[in-house]
C-alpha cells in the first residue's frame, strides 16, 4: 500500500543521504591525508587575448593527487573543504603556492603576467582575509597590482560586510574579478557600488554560442553592461573559433578555453613562457 511505499521511499531517501555523507567523511578524511602528505597541486590555466592568442596570465586551478584514485577536480573536493572549515588552510595554501611560481615566471621574463586565484565564500568570511592575503603578497615578493582574486555572485551574497572586505583588499592594491557571471543573483546596481575590475562571463553562456539565441541576446548584454560600467570582461570556455569570433565581434577582448588552452602543470607553463618569451596561443 501507500504506506509501504512511503516507508520504502523513506528508506531509500536516508540511505541515500547516509551514503552522501559517509562519502563526505571519505573526503574530508582523505583531505587532511592531502595536506600531509602533499597531494595538493596547481594546474594554472592561460588567460588569453582573444584576438591573437597572446598570453596575458594565468588562472590557478586546485587538483588532488590521490595515489589510487588518480586527479581529482575541485568540483569533488572544495565543497566539503567549506564544509569543514579546511578550506581556510587550503586557500592559504593555494594563495601562497600560486604567488610563488607567479613571482618566479616574473624573474623567468614575463614581467607583467597576470595572476588569477580563486576564493570561496568561507575564506572571506574568516574576517582576517584581507591579512591572509597582504601576508600572502609579502612573503612572495609578487607584485599586488597583479594578483586578481575571482569570487562569484553568491560568495558576495554571502559574506558579511563584502563592501568593507572588498574595499581593504582594494587598499592592498589587489584586483577583484567576478567569476561565473550571470548564473547568480547580483543586481547589477549592486555591482556599480562594489570596487569590482572585471567580470568572468560563465562557461554555460559561452558554450552554445553562436547558435542559441538566448545565450547570445544574454552574452552580449553582459559585454554591453561590463562596457558601460568600465569593468574587464574575460570570456570562459572558449572551445571553437566560432565563439571566439562572436565574442570578438562584440567587443570581448579576453578569454580562456580549450581552444587556446587546457589548464597546464607547472612544467608546461616553464616551457611555454620558454618558448615563445611571452607566449601566444591560438
Ligand atoms: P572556475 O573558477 O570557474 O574555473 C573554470 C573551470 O572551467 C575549471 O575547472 C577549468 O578547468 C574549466 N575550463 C576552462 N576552460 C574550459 C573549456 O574550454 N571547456 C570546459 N569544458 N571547461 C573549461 P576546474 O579546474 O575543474 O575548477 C572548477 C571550479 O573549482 C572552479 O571554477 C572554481 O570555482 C573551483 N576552484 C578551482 N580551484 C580553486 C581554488 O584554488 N580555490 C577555490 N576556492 N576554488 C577553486
Ligand atoms: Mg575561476
Ligand atoms: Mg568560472
Ligand atoms: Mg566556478
């Protein structure tokens, strides 16, 4: 009867959930095994100008280096860091890791690289962030005009005070991207009031570009809107030279994607800046 099915409907629901949660353990315990033993790595994906391919910089980008299960994506892990609070140290991490190879690319010839790293909405909320990062900058000796720190919509929405935050880690001279744009809830008056420098238009815009209308109609009111609002503006998930060339007609001028490139190791990138003494992909 309906009874049964709801007793058993139950009991697949909770069991579902126990096994979700037995999974987040797994990870929550194999993140601290990480950290110890050193299986954190960063891949650093090129930032690109859209029309030639010059390189301008890179975005860091977190792996997981688990010795049975191969690399794993953020995706699967940087959820249940925030959960349990390793994001703190992580980020840190990420933020310290990235400034150094950064700083060592400045001394290997690409002076005016561009470095991009990522902040979860935790982190900020820390309420020392701002100190994490201007430590992060004077231990590395890399550059603060050059080091864009990308939070998206929802992160803004959640941190306490974002205006204070965003406007002290202005005064370290950092700049501040908006990362996946368009998929949150941010009013664009807001953005006018927040000291933002650029906006990342997300991937799911990019991807059916040039042939959904909808994706276009959105695609160009953002690179309209970045326009008037003197922000920068990067496209992310250029795949086909076909959205490069729409984005590029209507006057996007940055970009990232696997057209120009996947994210790289570090050994990639030293032979990439090798080779072409401030590269250029395309
Ligand atoms: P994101 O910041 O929006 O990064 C872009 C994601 O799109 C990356 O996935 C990148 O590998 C992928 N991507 C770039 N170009 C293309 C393309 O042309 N096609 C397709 N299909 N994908 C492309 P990834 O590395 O898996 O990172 C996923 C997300 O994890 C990031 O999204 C970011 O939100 C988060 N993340 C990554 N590293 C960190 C980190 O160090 N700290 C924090 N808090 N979050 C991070
Ligand atoms: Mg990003
Ligand atoms: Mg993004
Ligand atoms: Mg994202």
């Amino acid at each position: 009867g309906a009874k049964e099915r709801g007793r058993n409907r139950f009991a697949f629901y909770s069991s579902d959930m126990a096994e979700r949660a037995l999974e987040r353990l797994h990870i929550e315990q194999g993140l601290l095994r990480a950290i110890a033993n050193d299986q954190l790595m960063l891949q650093y994906q090129p930032v690109v100008r859209l029309d030639d391919g010059q390189l301008i910089g890179f975005e860091a980008l977190i792996r997981w280096d688990e010795p049975t299960h191969g690399r794993i994506g953020p995706d699967r892990f940087i959820p249940v860091a925030e959960e349990c609070g390793l994001i703190d140290y992580i980020g840190s991490w990420v933020l310290h890791t990235a400034c150094t190879q950064a700083q060592a690319w400045i001394h290997q010839g690409f002076v005016d690289l561009r470095l991009a790293v990522n902040v979860s909405a935790r982190q900020m909320n820390a309420g020392d962030f701002d100190v994490t990062v201007s430590d992060a900058l004077a231990l590395t000796g890399f550059p603060a005009a050059q080091l864009e720190l990308e939070i998206t919509e929802s992160t803004l929405q959640a941190v306490d005070h974002s205006r204070q935050l965003l406007g002290r880690l202005k005064a370290l001279g950092v700049r501040i991207s908006i990362d996946d744009f368009g998929t949150g809830f941010s009013s664009l008056s807001r953005l006018k009031h927040l000291p933002i420098d650029r906006i990342k238009i997300d991937r799911s815009f990019v991807q059916d570009l040039p042939g959904d209308g909808n994706d276009a109609a959105i695609t160009e009111a953002i690179i309209a809107m970045a326009g008037s609002l003197g922000l920068g503006l990067i496209a992310e998930g250029v795949e086909t030279p076909a959205q490069q060339q729409f984005l590029l007609a209507r006057g996007c001028t940055e970009a990232q994607g696997f057209l120009f490139s996947r994210p790289l190791d570090v050994a990639d990138v030293d032979a990439l800046i090798v080779s072409t003494a401030r590269g250029r992909l395309s």
